[in-house]
C-alpha cells in the first residue's frame, strides 16, 4: 500500500469522526460506557478491521493504514475499542487461524514479557478447554463480543477467544473514563483455542500495544495543539490576545514540537510494522518512548496556556488531556520502553548504534 | 534576599508536637489525605480546630485570635497541610480574609467577623476572577452602583471556590467607570445566600465541584460591607495577593500523594523508585526552608514581596514535578478506582496538578511580577 492510501483512509475517518464525535458523544459515553452510533458508523466503513486479512474476517490492510484511523480516533477521543479490534485483537486471532467476528473485540497484555508466566491458563477437559485467571484493565471487556487472550497452558502458548459473558467483568476504568475492566476467568469454557504462532507472543503483543497508543496520541496532541492555538488568539487579557504574550507563545512553540515530534515517531514506526522483532522493536520502542514523554509535555503546555478554561470538564481539552495521561502509560510508559530500548542497544554494541539510528521509513 | 537558615524555638517545636498529636488522635488510619484543592470542606474537623486555637492564630487575641507569629502560624499550618487534613471550610478565611481586614477592615467588621473566623464558623471565597477578567484583573466589570444605604451589584464571577459551601466571598468590584482602570475599583464582603445572588457549579476537569460561577442580579450590599475604601480595592487586593503567595499550601499539595508511594510500595523500591523519592524530598526540605525564612522574616516586619514570589513559583512547579515524577516511576496505568491509595491519590493528582500553576496567579503573570521586583523596577 502506497502513503496515498494511508492519507485517504485518514481523510474517511476523520470525517465520519468530525461529524459524528462531538464532544458530548465523547462526554456521554463517558457517562454510559459505550457509544453504540459511533461504533456502529466505524464498523459500516471496515475502519476497525484494517490490517486483518480479509479471509479471517478483516478487510485487508497494511498496519501504516490502521495507525492512521488511530490517529483520528485519538484526533476526535473517539471511546471505542478500535485498536484492539484490528491491530490486536484480530491481529492474534487471525494470526492463530481464528476467525475474527463481527462486533467489537478487546484485548490486554496478561505479561509484561515472553519471560513472564500469563495470568490466564488454559486447559484441557473432557469436552474442550477451559480457562482460568484474570486479565486486568482490558478495554470495553463488558461491550465487547469476544475478549481475546494471550494463556498458558502445558502445551505452551495459546490464543484463546471468549465470549464475555462467560467471565466476571468487573469494571474499571481510565482517566478519561474510558472503561478498562478486569476480567475475571474461574475455570470458563473456551470455544475457540488455537497454539499461538510464531511471531505471536507477549513481547509482540506489548509492541503492537504500544504502536497503537503513540497513534492515538499523535492523534489527540494534534487536537490539542488546535484547540490551544486558537483558544489563546481569541483569549484577551490586558487588551490582547494572550498568544501575543512571549511566555504563551513558548508553550505554543513547545506544543508544535511535540506534536510534530511524536506524529513523526508514531507514523515512521506505523510505516516499518508488521514483524515483532528486528529493527521494528527499535522503532516501536523509540516511538512509545517518545510519545509517552510528549503526551504529559503536551498536556502541561495547553493546561498553562488555557488558564481555569482549560481546567473544567465543559471544555474540550480535558477529553483530550485525560486520554494522553492515560494512554501514555497503556502498554508501558516511557520508563519501560526507553528501558528496553536501552537495554537491546546495548547488547547490540556501540557499533551498531549509529546504524540502529540512521535508517529510514521503508515506505 | 531575606532567605537565612531558621532554627525553630523549643516552644514552636512543642507547638509541632501538639498538633501531631490532635491530627493522630483525630484522623482515622485510612484516612484520604487531601490534595492540592485544599483538602475537604468539613465544618466539624475546623470547630474542633478552632477550639485548641489553631485558626487564626495569627489573629489579635482581642478579636478572639490566638495573637500567633506567622512563624506558629506556619507550624500549624504544615501540619497540617501534610496531613492532608481537611481545613478547607475555614481556610480562605484565615490564611487571606482575616489578614485582609485587620489591615483594611472597620473596627466594626473587625469585631463582627474575626472573632467568627477564629471560632472556625465563618467561611470566606474570593470574589476576584471574572469571564473576562483572569491574569488582567483589573478589568473586572461587576459594577456597583451607589443606592440608599449601601450598593447594587451586577455582574459575573468565575472559577469561585467553594461558594456553595462557604458563607461569604470578598468581591472584586467596579465602584465608578474611572478612566484609570486601577482606581474605581472597591473590596465589597458579600453574603453568598444575599437575594439575588445565583451560585452555580462548574465542574472541574475530574468530574469534581469545586469551583462556582457567582451571578449577581441586583444583590444589595450595605455601605458597612464595604472592605476598605471605596476606590482603595485594587491597591487592597494586589497587597492580599502577597499573602497568598508564600505558605506551605505552595508546595505541600502533593505530600500526601508521596508519603503513599512511601507507605504501599517502600519495601520494594528499585533503585529509581528510590532517587525520585530522595530528590522529591531533598527539594521539598529545601524549599520549606525557603518558606520558613519568609514567615520569619515577616515577624521582623518585612515585607519579602519578591522572595515570596520566588518561593511561589519553585514550590508549585516543585509540586507538579513531584506528581509527573512519581507517575513515571511507579510505570503502571492510573486506576482512579485501585486498590490502593497511591493509585487512587495519582488519579486525583494529576488532574489537579495543571492548575497549582494557575490558581493564585499563574506562573507567567508571577514571574514578571518577581522580575520587576528583582531588577528593582517596583510599582
Ligand atoms: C483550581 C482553581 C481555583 C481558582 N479559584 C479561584 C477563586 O476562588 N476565586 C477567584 O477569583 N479566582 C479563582 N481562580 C482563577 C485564577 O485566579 C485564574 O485562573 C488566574 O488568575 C488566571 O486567569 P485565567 O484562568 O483567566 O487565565 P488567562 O488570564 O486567560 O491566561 C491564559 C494564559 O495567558 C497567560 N497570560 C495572561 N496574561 C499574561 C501576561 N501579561 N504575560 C504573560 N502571560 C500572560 C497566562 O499566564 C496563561 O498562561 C481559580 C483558578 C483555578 C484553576
């Protein structure tokens, strides 16, 4: 797929969003837990499903496309699980020979690690499988039509795919109110296991995780920028607009840089996806870092210069700024990737620094 | 600069220790410490304190104060605003209300309300900020206009905390169309139930209610409300603004929010976890060094405007940094419903911590107030 598709498939869901996610979309499902128009206008374009192949029930793909409906998604703080739709979700299951089914589908790492024992197993019984564990702060697990898990079991790795209401969901959320639930499996009925692939694990999952939340947050630090720049053209004090004010001026300037920053890091690692290991561990992991920094840098900076405004839940930022805070910490916040990133350099040799460093998109 | 190490007197230690004690005794071990917005608004918890001479302390003892120094004052106060206790009802009152009329003040307002406000029952809100009326406060437009006994207000006050809860709020006010924007502005004391007065919530960025906005619809206020001289108001409120600058409350937000990483994960720091808090700490004993000179240097009649403003912008900026710090180490989602209380603590923090740079003045109108002062270009 060429940059001229990524733009397009951008374009389209920008405006299905601008129309139809208003600020009280966003508040009122802030209030129910679920937007059911929106969801339904996204799925009628195929949005949540790009980069699943078409034969598991997706609608084909490249993973630059689907970053590019997230960053829209993060754009208008679309509450929907978009990203573990596609990008996860049905990423894991298709990759497993699963079929990915119609409806919202969820996920969330259940390790930190390949190294790390799951928090879920799996296990044979007489008549199928059955599954046990918790899998926490999963996203939208009570509207979702099939929580999808990474388990252990005595055959090693599995993907497993359950019906929700299998489980106990005890519901939770994030800053923005975005519901992130803990799901609690006691020796559940699994209909549809299938051995995790190669290239599908922990690590793999945490990586996609990350990409996907430096798309949204490319996407809402974009907003955040235009709601900042013209709320201080329009807002007067001493008989100006308070951009001309050289000390608001810098968090403007500062604005621009990590928002432009943060998108270039996100869409270089979108454009390299696809495989878990290699170069695009360096990418991903400098992504996140970077976009875990800028999501806190961004909200301080538009906080300061839109003054109480900015600061009562009428206004629009703080849809924005509550999903930065939140997101940058979602699949590992700076401290654990610049970590990892760290740690695999290292181990690379001073040699292949420079060499990590200076590569390009491969668009 | 007036900054010299302070030592604390032996009975100002004691001071310390009393109130320890009556905290220990009166919060519950699992006590939610405040944060940031003052802590909760609880009319009991100020009587109680209020009894053992701990509000207005620094209030003269013949108008029911304690006849404090603003260094006992201060001992109290960073007890308690450590604690995270819940001084809010009586706290605008007596760190800026009380100070405000002894300087301004009628004998007669003096004697009505600052026996009131030491005794915990009379609750004080600002009345300065307006829709358009926010760092350039001297635009407000919320007019008074002369009336058979006193004013008739109209106009619109923003961002009024806890004007739901508190009894009356100091008003901002424009008391003739001067064409020197500075003058023609007064201090009127307003009861917040006064006919014609709307009070309406503004919720804040967490879904909270802590600040108003105060409609006035020809609200009468007499002539004996008026704080201060007519025309004096904005000489009147730019002198308050220096009280509210230096204190504790500038810097000890957040403590709460450290001393609950401390306590639920201390045992298992990583060597990270371990530097933050050591550096969050380092900073904080620094900086209430700094704060303690200021309320020392003011028993001696000084009047550290600059060095007030200094230790404004460190503090609140050291608070913001405390929040960013330890979400970064601690590298887990913010659950505002977790388990444990950090968790729950962080969720509220850094939803608050934007506005420690706002509230007060924010940190761009401050420092070019402290660079005049430094470069000796005073108003
Ligand atoms: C939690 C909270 C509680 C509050 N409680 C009260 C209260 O009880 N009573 C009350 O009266 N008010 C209250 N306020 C209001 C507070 O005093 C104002 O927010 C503050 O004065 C700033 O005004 P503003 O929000 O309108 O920002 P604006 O003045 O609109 O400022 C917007 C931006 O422009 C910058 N700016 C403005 N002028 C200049 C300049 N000359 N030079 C450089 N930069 C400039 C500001 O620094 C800021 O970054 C509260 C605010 C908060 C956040």
């Amino acid at each position: 797929m060429s940059r001229g598709d990524t733009e397009l498939v951008a374009e389209a869901v920008g405006e299905l969003l601008r129309g139809r996610c208003t600020q009280e979309t966003v508040a009122a499902a802030e209030r129910t837990g679920w937007a059911p128009e929106l969801w339904a206008g996204l799925a009628e374009g195929g949005f949540p499903w790009i980069s699943v192949p078409e034969e598991r029930g997706g609608v084909g793909g490249t993973v630059a496309e689907a970053c590019a409906v997230l960053e829209q998604v993060g754009r208008y703080a679309a509450p929907l699980p978009v990203a573990e739709t596609g990008l996860l979700a049905g990423w894991m299951s298709a990759s497993a020979g699963l079929d990915v089914p119609a409806g919202p589908v969820t996920t969330a790492p259940t390790a930190r690690s390949v190294d790390a024992p799951a928090t879920v197993t799996v296990q044979r019984t007489s008549s199928g499988w059955a599954a046990s564990g918790r899998a926490a702060r999963v996203p939208w697990a009570r509207e979702a039509s099939r929580v999808v898990l990474l388990a252990d079991s005595p055959d090693g790795l599995q993907v497993i795919s359950l019906d929700p209401a299998t489980a106990h969901i005890e519901p939770g959320v994030n800053l923005a109110g975005e519901p992130r639930d803990t799901v609690h499996l006691d020796d559940v009925a699994v209909d549809a296991v299938a051995e995790a692939p190669a290239g599908v694990d922990h690590d793999a999952l945490l990586l996609r995780g990350a990409l996907s939340r430096a798309a949204l947050i490319a996407g809402a630090a974009g907003r955040v920028l235009d709601i900042t720049v013209t709320y201080t053209n329009e807002r007067r004090q001493f008989g100006r607009p308070v951009a001309r004010f050289q000390a608001v001026a810098a968090h403007l300037v500062k604005l621009a840089e990590q928002t432009e920053a943060v998108r270039m890091a996100a869409r270089v690692a979108a454009a390299n996806g696809g495989t878990a290991s290699g170069p695009w561990f360096l990418d991903v992991a400098a992504a996140k870092t970077v976009a875990s920094e800028a999501a806190g840098l961004v909200a301080a900076a538009a906080h300061q210069a839109t003054g109480a405004m900015g600061m009562t839940r009428e206004y629009e930022l703080g849809q924005l700024t509550r999903r930065l805070w939140s997101w940058r910490e979602e699949y590992g916040g700076e401290l654990l990737w610049s970590t990892r990133l760290g740690a695999a350099l290292a181990d690379a040799g001073a040699d292949a620094l420079w060499p990590a460093i200076a590569r390009g998109a491969v668009a | 600069m007036i900054f010299a190490p302070t030592e604390l007197t032996p009975a100002e230690e004691r001071l310390r220790r009393d109130v320890r004690e009556f905290l220990a005794a009166e919060l519950p071990p699992d006590f939610r410490p405040g944060l940031g917005l003052g802590g909760r608004h609880d009319p009991e918890f100020s009587r109680k304190l209020a009894a053992h001479g701990w509000v207005g302390m620094a209030i003269p003892t013949e108008y029911g104060g304690g006849g404090a120094t603003p260094v006992e004052r201060f001992v109290v106060v960073e007890e308690l605003l450590a604690a995270g206790a819940p001084i809010l009802a009586h706290w605008v009152a007596e760190r800026q209300t009380a100070p405000t009329l002894l300087a301004f003040g009628t004998q007669e307002q003096r004697e009505w309300f600052l026996p009131r406000i030491a005794a915990g029952e009379c609750w004080f809100s600002l009345g300065m900020s307006e829709p358009d009326a926010g760092s350039d406060l001297a635009s407000v437009r919320t007019a008074a206009t002369k009336v058979d006994g006193g004013w008739l207000v109209n106009g619109t006050k923003i961002w009024t905390s806890a004007a739901h809860l508190n009894h009356f709020f100091v008003v901002l006010c424009r008391t003739s169309p001067a064409e020197d924007r500075h003058h023609g502005l007064s201090q009127l004391i307003v009861d917040l139930h006064a006919p014609g007065l709307k009070v309406s919530p503004i919720h804040y960025l967490d879904g909270g209610h802590h600040f108003n906005e105060v409609v006035f619809d020809d609200v009468f206020v007499p002539d004996d409300r008026v704080l201060g001289e007519v025309g004096a108001g904005w000489h009147q409120v730019t002198s308050e603004l220096a009280y509210e600058r230096s204190g504790p409350d500038r810097y000890l937000s957040v403590f709460g929010l450290l001393k609950a990483f401390v306590t639920e994960f201390g045992e298992s720091f990583d060597d990270a976890q371990r530097a933050a808090v050591g550096r969050a700490s380092a900073k904080l004993w620094t900086i209430r060094q700094l704060s303690l000179a200021v309320a020392r240097s003011l028993e001696r009649g000084a009047a550290p405007a600059v060095e007030a403003a200094l230790v404004k912008d460190i503090g609140t900026l050291y608070e913001q940094e405390v929040v960013e710090v330890l979400r970064h180490v601690a590298g887990q989602e913010i659950d505002p419903g977790g388990a444990r209380m950090f968790e729950r603590l962080l969720a509220e923090a850094v939803q608050t911590a934007p506005a420690f740079t706002l509230r007060g003045g924010t940190t761009e109108v401050l420092r070019s107030i402290a660079a005049k002062g430094l470069t000796g270009a005073r108003r």
